[in-house]
C-alpha cells in the first residue's frame, strides 16, 4: 500500500507523496488514471478506459497506448501492488483518503448527518470545508468523454453543496451576507431554480419583499424564454406566499427542512401501517390486514422496467415461468428463479415475463437490483425494504431501525395482496429471504448467475445460450432483414463467434446497426482473432468484459487460479483428474473448487466429471491470466508463465502415464509402451480393455487439444521443458490403438504440427515418432503416396536417431503401403527387416502382425502355399498371449491363403473363427474384412444368397466406420455375387461404385474392377 500518496482533481490534476509533488505526465495519461481514482477501488477493462478516453473512435494503437501510460504510472508510484492488473484492465489499490473528490463527498455526506440531526453550525462548517477542496475547473484540460462527464458531474457536487451551505447560512440568520453570494450564483445560472428561491427568501428577510417579486419575474421569464417552461411548483408556491404576505418568510423559519426529515411518499401512511409498523418495533406478532372503515385506497407501484422491444426467443421457458407465477393459494408467495451466466440474458427474460403476466397483479409490481454481481456493494435487503415500504406508503417515521422489523412489515403490507416482486441479479438466498412477501396472491421473480439453493421455488430456469434460429431472429431485428438475409451463412458464423451469448449478439447487431457501411463479413473477421474479441464486444455502454468481471471479482484466489489456469488449456473440455492434474491438486479438493465455479456461472459441467468454459468465457480467463491461445505462459492477472506451464507439464505428465497404461492392455507385449517417455506421474489404473477404451474416447479431444498446444508453442525462442515436444508425440502414439475410438480426424493435423515443431528444434528422435505417427495416419485413411512419403522419412529418422522401437513400425508401415501399390517384393523386404528387429527386442506380438503382413503379401503376389504355414506357425503364440486383434488379423489371412489355394471350406471356417473372436471384442474393421472375404469364398461354392447377405452386412459396416477401401472391396465381391445370379444392372452398379472409390483413393484395383464390368458388357 502507498500510504502517502494523494490525488487531486478537484482543479488542474496533481499528485503527492507527502509534500512531494509527483509527475503525473501528458493530460491523456492523467486521464486514464483519473478513470480509475474515481471508479474507488473497482477496475477497468481496457474496452472501458478506450471508450473513456477516446469515445467510438479510438486510435489503432490504443491498446499499446494504455499499457505503455500504465508503465509510465508504476514507475510513478514506484511500488508494487498499487496499479494491479484485472482481467485486460488495471484496477488502483491506494490507502484512503487519497482523493480530493472522496474527501468531498464524504464530508457532503457527514455535513447532511449533521443537518439532519439538527447540528446546523456543524454542517455549515463541514460544507465550507469540502467547498474549499475546488481548486478551479475539475480535471482541467484532461481529454475525452469520461473526463467532460465527470467534469459535469463535480460541477452539479459543487453548486449543490454551495446551495446548501448557503440555505443554512440563511437559517442561522446570515441572510444578508448571503445575498452578494446568491446574486452571483443566480447570474452564472440563471435556470437553476433553487438559487433563485434561496435568494427571494434572503430578500424578504432583510425586508426587501419588492426585489424578490421582481426576481420573481426575471427569474419566470428567462425561463420561458429559454427552454419554454413556466418556474417549477416551489418557486411558485413561494412567490405566493410573498404576494399573500406570509409573515412566516420576514423571520426565521423551521429550518426549512423540518429538521431534516425525509418524507418518502407523498402523505401519511395508508390505514392500519402505523399500528403495523408500532407492533413489529415492539416485537409484537404481525397483525392481521384490516380493513378501515373508511377504505383509503393503497398505492399501486408499477416499478418493473419495461420489457425490451426486441425480445426474441424463449417463448416456452416464459410459458414456462408465467404458470409458476400463477398464484394458488394463501400458503405462500410462488417463486421462480432464473439463473445463468453473465451476458446470457436473465434480466431480459424476467422482465419480458414480468411484462406477459401483469394483468394478474392488480395490486402492483416492485422491482430491485440487488446487484450481487458487485463483490464490493451488493444491496443491502434493509435498504431495499425501505424502498419496497415506501413505494407502499410508509413514511419514513413510520419505518423500523431493523431488517428484520422492515420484512415483518413488508409481509404484512403485502398479504392478502396480488402482487409481483422482481429481484432482479440477487447474490445468494440470504439476500432474497429478507424481500418474500406475505402469505396470499403474491409472485416473485428473482434473477441471479448462481442457482439458489434453499428457496420455495416453483420453477427452477437454467437459461443457457441461444439456438441458432433465435440468435439469427435478434440479430436480424437489430441490423435488418436485408442485410441478414444478403449474408446469411457469414451471420451464422458471426453468431457463432459470440457463442449464441444473447447479450455478445446484440453487441455485434448493434455495431453493425450504427455503421451502415460495415458487412457482417468485415465485423466477422474483426472477430476472428481471439486476443482482439472481447475489445470488439462493445458498443455504447454495452460491453462483455465488464459483465465477466464482476462474476471474476467474486472468486476467492483459488477459484481465481483454477478459472485463469484452466483457461488457458486449449480443448473444448476437461475431465476432473486432468484438471486436478493441471493445477497440481487433490481431485476431491479440485473438483469443490471447480463445482464452485459451476455454481456461479463462471464454469460449465455438461456430464458429472467433466468441465468446460463457454467460448467468451475462456476468452476473458485467458485475457486474466495475461496469455494469449497459443502461449504455454503469461504475465499479469495473478497467473504467471511457471504457473501455465506447470499446468501444460502436469496434464501433460498425467496424460501421457495414463495412455501408456491403457496402450499396454490394448496391444500387451508391445515394446513401444516403454520406448514411450519417461513417465514422471502415476496413471489412472484400468481393470481391462473396455475401461481402457473408455478413457481414450473420453480423453482424447484433451490430449489432441494438448498436442496442438505444445506444438504451437514448440518455438525455438519459446523457452520450455525438455523433452516436452517429445512427450506430446509420445502421448498421441500411446493413444494410436484406439484410433477407432477416439477422434482420428484430428490426429492427422496435429501430428503434422508437431513433426514440423520437431524439425525447427532439429530434435530427429521426435521428428522421427512424428513422421511414423503421420504416415500411419495416412495409411489408415489410404492417403498412399502421403504415407509413402511420411514413412520413409520416419524410417530415416529413427535409423539416424537409433530409434529401433518406432524404426520397426515404419519399417512394417512402408511394408504396408508397398504392397497396397503391388510392389509385393519390395513389401516382404520390408515386412523381413521389421521382423529380425522385433527379434532382436524379444517383441513377439510385433513378430506375429509382420510375419503375418508378410503372409498377405505373399498371398497377394501368388505364393499363398507359403502364407498358410506362416499364419499356422504363429496362431499358437498369439493365442497364449490372449491377443485378439493378432488372432483375428493370422485367421483373416490363413482365410485368404486357403481360398487362394482352392481350399474353400477350410477358409469359410477360419473366417467364422475370426468372427467369432472380433465381433465380442469390437474389432468392428476385422470383421468386415472377414465377412466380405467369406463372401467372395460362399460365391465360390456356390453359395449365392449367403453370399450377398455376407457382403451387403460387410459393406453397411464399412460405410459406417468410414472405410472407402474396405466399402470398395465389399462392393466389388456384392457386384460379382450379384452378376453370377443374374442380376447383371445391380451388380454393374456396385462395380461402378467401387471403381469410383479405388480411383479416388489411387488404388491399382481399380483396374481390376474395369476387367470385371468389361465381362459384364461382353
């Protein structure tokens, strides 16, 4: 803290420490901390102090601007801690007073304490004192709109404090020293009315009754003149009183005020409140309502704002809502609550629904903001009662000193009555408790971000974001239906940039609304970067940052560290260990912390276990942490590089332990599972396959999210861990046995982006695990020459790094592709080279897949005879080790040596075998090869129909698991079943489609298949 450091801006700004006057530098860098000495404490989002300083039309560098005038500012006040960084913003942390303003609104607020009790000399003294703080014009020569506002703003303080001192000056007797004073005041503003009537009061007690009639009519005229309106109710009111001869006026009078009372409605209270108000001070029980003799009748306050006019969506959560509100009974108030986060459109929905359901509360509606958004200053209950009892009718004499005598009153004045309550942004349940009314017909509507737990609700709304229809609906009402409907696919991705949020749409609608030359494409690409986003989410007075950041200043420092951290995680989601691991935590204690952020709003939990940020959201905690998407680290906001990167290292740790454990049940034996590492933390343990595959489908949008990340950070001046680039290769081949599972789309950019990271840190050994895990990619998708090119390249690599684990792979990878192309030689030398290495690394699973790799592609080349043994040889050893998918793979292959070989039977009952072993353990790929293979050997028997249904099952499995070369040998054995039964146009169908396929994937099939429709034609 800077004890001894004050402001003044009372004047021309300055600056001290002590007696020491500091520099406080060009009058645009003054203005943007005179932004932030007056917002007391709270911050500013950079949106704010840009709009404050320059308006709708700030400069292209005013972000750099205001970080570099935030240098300028530490350096001035030369400690710590002072100008602190909050969310993009800066917030000021000083020692109070510090402010010339503060000390004069604080003693305006003591000096009418004083009055009020009567201490007249007292407040008089106190107001000279803060009128004494005005040194000039306030903020003088400091630019922008925020500034001219406030400089109004100091200018209304002071002639008010000015009336006031003056008004008691009169009271005390000094109406003649006061005259000079008013004359002045009167003169520089004529259309304050006030002055006028405090000065032809100082008139008449000094006995001057002519002069005040004749200010009078000076007074009246410059007011029609100027504006057009006759002199408000109290000067006329006076003036008569000086033409009726009030004897009153020629003396002293009573105090003016009636020592300071402040009547808050007009008259005395309704029949029956006084007696309510006496009992509940007493402690007495409520009475019940009475009904006077003489009925008066009560007020009936119509407090709710109105509804937006563009309304839009929603329709059956109001229908929803509006029967909740329907009251039934005497039991107790109906209670609906909508909660949700911030910018999502609460307020919007509670005041539409307010406005649908009325008519059914003849007796009125109060309205309050509780504003529980604002950790520093959320509504007091008592002070909201005041307001609810007043809008009633009681006056303020009438009021108890406590909340709980102002709540017993309010149920009494409200039972029995039909009337709707709207609490609007509440806090938490305490807040609203005090606000319920009484037992009858009444409703009540509140809003909150977090969901209140422990209130009698009927209707519990969870409002999330818009669909896609009622965001497009709001924006085209906003913009116009022509211009949506001339960019309708660049709208639906602009609303999609916003994340459906209701409130971040009618930013972005009313941009484009107040510039009509803007495309929604221009606005959209504005939006594309994801650092700039929230700075564009602002128009006007509207703006997401500062909605976000009240929720922020509501969390606790954990909640703020896990927000900011987990932010920065690329991924749409996370799992609760991966989190836990992330903020190097326990998971019991990660997970309190994390349903906490859910609860107020600030988080999301689709499923138990898992979390995710809306997209705006995230963007805002990256913008708190002070890192941008792509950096592993930042600076600013409480979050520090070491921090984010032990958060990138934890996961990364986590993951890749965890991934190995569940590679080692999904290929046992393998050797890659202790090439992979080194593992630095303890995994998750599986009880078997299925729960390993279960892991890996859930895990890996994380883990791919997480590869990417590295891979993009993977800069040489970009300091990291070592081996970090290495490790997140690593994790992706652990995660490469479920590629089924998992989401292998994604594998293939991401593997390319982290062999280019490992090529610029001239890492081979990593480059090397990249390319093979590329080509093994392109391989599955029958991107041949893609694969060709990647496997070679892995196999260069890992012989120059010595990585003889990953070299086997490639090596049977670059056999693969060979033979796909019917370079069968070229195939088997291959498929010989990766099997003397399994040799040499005791990998007796690998041994088996290429000694069978290698029977295929015997098979292929004519030399089935020796395939048959080769598949026999190694059955025994795969079924000791319980491998399934190198069972199903020898039996799939024995099946085709043996029809190759014109042993028919023999190879039908090995494809069964091979079924019966895939299909219970899900290989669903294994088991559409054997059924379309089975399928060509039954046409070869002679079995037709078992046949096509064979190959008709293979081929609708292909298509589902996305398969177009296994979809193109299905349909050609479906074609030739078709033709040899004689359905020649059905089965020249099928050819064509398989010719298609194979000349798209740039298959050597697709000759074979031109053969077969020549047959066809002849």
């Amino acid at each position: 803290m800077t004890a001894g450091v004050r402001f003044e801006l009372l004047g021309p700004m300055r600056a001290y420490r002590g007696d020491e006057r500091l520099g406080t530098g060009t009058p645009q860098q003054q203005a943007m901390l005179a932004v932030l000495l007056l917002r007391s404490g709270h911050g500013a989002g950079l949106g704010e102090l840009i709009d404050a300083l320059w308006g709708e039309e700030p400069p292209h560098a005013a972000v750099t601007t205001l970080r570099t005038y935030a240098w300028r500012w530490r350096k001035v006040l030369a400690e710590p801690g002072v100008l602190v960084s909050v969310g993009d913003g800066y917030r000021l942390v000083l020692q109070k007073p510090c402010l010339d303003v503060q000390e004069a609104e604080e003693l305006a607020a003591r000096a009418a304490v004083e009055r009020g009790a009567g201490r007249r000399e007292a407040a008089a003294k106190l107001l000279r004192e803060a009128l004494g703080l005005w040194q000039g014009e306030p903020l003088a020569a400091l630019p922008g709109p925020y500034a001219e506002r406030q400089r109004s703003r100091l200018e209304e303080l002071r002639l008010r404090l000015l009336e006031d001192r003056l008004e008691l000056d009169i009271e005390a007797g000094g109406e003649a020293a006061a005259v000079p004073d008013l004359r002045l005041l009167t003169s520089e503003h004529p259309l304050r009315e006030r002055p006028v009537a405090l000065l032809m009061r100082a008139l008449c007690r000094t006995g001057r009754q002519a002069d005040a009639l004749n200010l009078f009519r000076t007074a009246r005229q410059g007011l029609i003149s100027e504006i057009g309106l006759e002199p408000g109710p109290e000067l006329v009111s006076l003036h008569q009183r000086i033409l009726s001869g009030d004897q009153e006026l020629a003396g002293a009078e009573d105090g003016g005020r009636r020592g300071g009372a402040v009547v808050l409605s007009g008259g005395l209270a309704p029949a029956g409140v006084a007696a309510a108000a006496a009992a509940v001070a007493e402690g007495g029980p409520e009475p019940e309502p009475q009904s006077p003799s003489e009925p008066e009748a009560p007020p009936v306050p119509a407090q709710t704002p109105s509804a937006p006019g563009d309304f839009t969506g929603r329709a059956a959560l109001v229908r929803r809502l509006a029967e909740a509100l329907t009251p039934a009974g005497d039991s107790g108030p109906a209670v609906a609550l909508i909660s949700g986060m911030g910018g999502v459109g609460k307020t919007a929905l509670a005041l539409h629904t307010a406005d649908r359901v009325r008519d059914r509360f003849p007796d009125g509606q109060l309205y309050a903001d509780l504003r529980g958004t604002d950790a520093h200053d959320p509504c007091d209950p008592g002070h909201v009662l005041v307001g609810f009892l007043a809008a009633l009718g009681v006056t303020a004499e009438a009021l108890p000193a406590d909340v709980e005598g102002r709540a017993a009153l309010f149920r009494s004045m409200t039972a029995g009555r039909r009337m709707l309550v709207v609490l609007d942004n509440a806090r938490d349940a305490a807040q609203v408790r005090p606000l319920l009314p009484g037992p009858g017909q009444c409703a009540v509507l509140v809003t909150s971000r977090p969901r209140l737990a422990g209130l009698p609700a009927r209707h519990q709304a969870d409002l999330d974001v818009f669909e896609l229809p009622e965001a497009l609906e709001l924006f085209g009402r906003v913009i116009g239906r022509d211009r949506l409907d001339a960019e309708p696919d660049t709208a639906r991705e602009l609303v999609a940039t916003c994340g459906f949020l209701p409130l971040a749409v009618r930013i972005v609608a009313a941009r484009l609304a107040a510039r009509p030359s803007w495309t929604v494409a221009l606005l959209t690409a504005r939006l594309a970067d994801e650092r700039r986003r929230l700075n564009e989410l602002r128009v006007g007075d509207l703006a997401i940052a500062p909605v976000f950041e009240l929720g922020y200043r509501q969390l606790s420092a954990e909640q703020a560290r896990a927000f900011r951290v987990l932010a920065c995680l690329d991924g749409p989601g996370i799992g609760l260990t991966s989190a836990a691991a992330a903020l190097g935590a326990d998971g019991f204690h990660v997970e309190e912390v994390l349903e906490s952020l859910v609860d107020v709003a600030m988080l999301e939990s689709p499923t138990p276990g898992r979390y995710r940020f809306h997209d705006l959201l995230r963007d805002f905690g990256r913008q708190c942490a002070g890192a941008d998407t792509g950096a592993d680290a930042g600076a600013g906001g409480g979050a520090d590089r070491a921090e984010l990167a032990g958060a990138l290292d934890g996961l990364l740790d986590h993951l890749l332990a965890t991934a190995c454990a569940a590679f080692r049940h999904a290929v046992p034996g393998d050797p890659v599972a202790g090439a992979l590492g080194p593992l630095r933390a303890e995994p998750l343990s599986f009880a078997g396959l299925e729960p390993a595959r279960t892991w890996a489908l859930t895990e890996s949008e994380t883990a791919l999210a997480l590869a990417a990340q590295i891979a993009v950070c993977a800069r040489p001046d970009h300091p990291a861990r070592p081996g970090r680039l290495r490790a997140a290769i690593d994790l992706l081949i652990a995660l490469s046995p479920f590629h089924q599972d998992t989401r292998y789309g994604q594998l293939a950019p991401t593997g390319l982006l982290l062999a280019e990271a490992a090529a610029r840190h001239s890492d081979r050994k990593a480059e090397g695990r990249a390319r093979f895990l590329c080509g093994t990619i392109a391989l599955k998708d029958t991107r041949l020459a893609e694969a060709e090119t990647e496997a070679r390249l892995a196999v260069l690599a890992c012989r120059e790094a010595g990585d003889t684990v990953v070299l086997r792979q490639a090596l049977n990878d670059l056999g693969l592709v060979a033979q796909f192309l019917r370079r069968f030689d070229e195939a088997v030398a291959c498929f010989d080279e990766a099997i003397a290495l399994a040799r040499e690394l005791d990998h007796r699973s690998g041994e088996y897949a290429t000694t069978v790799n290698a029977a295929l592609a015997r098979v292929r080349s004519g030399r089935a005879h020796e395939a048959v043994p080769a598949c026999e040889a190694v059955l025994p050893g795969l079924r000791e080790m319980d491998d399934r998918h190198g069972i199903c793979y020898a039996l799939y292959v024995l099946g085709l040596a043996l029809h190759a070989t014109g042993r028919y039977e023999e190879a039908i009952a090995r494809y069964g075998e091979c079924l019966a072993v895939a299909g219970p353990a899900g290989i669903r790929q294994r088991v559409a090869h054997a059924r379309y293979r089975m399928a060509d050997t039954l046409r070869a028997v002679g079995r037709h129909a078992e046949a096509q249904e064979q190959a008709e099952a293979a081929l609708s499995l292909c298509r589902d698991l996305g398969s177009d070369r296994d979809s193109g040998h299905a349909l050609v054995v479906l074609g030739r079943t078709l033709a040899e039964r004689g359905r020649a146009e059905e089965a020249r169908s099928r050819l064509l489609s398989a010719s298609a396929l194979f000349a798209k994937l740039g298959l050597p099939d697709v000759a074979d298949v031109e053969e077969l429709l020549a047959g066809l034609s002849a």
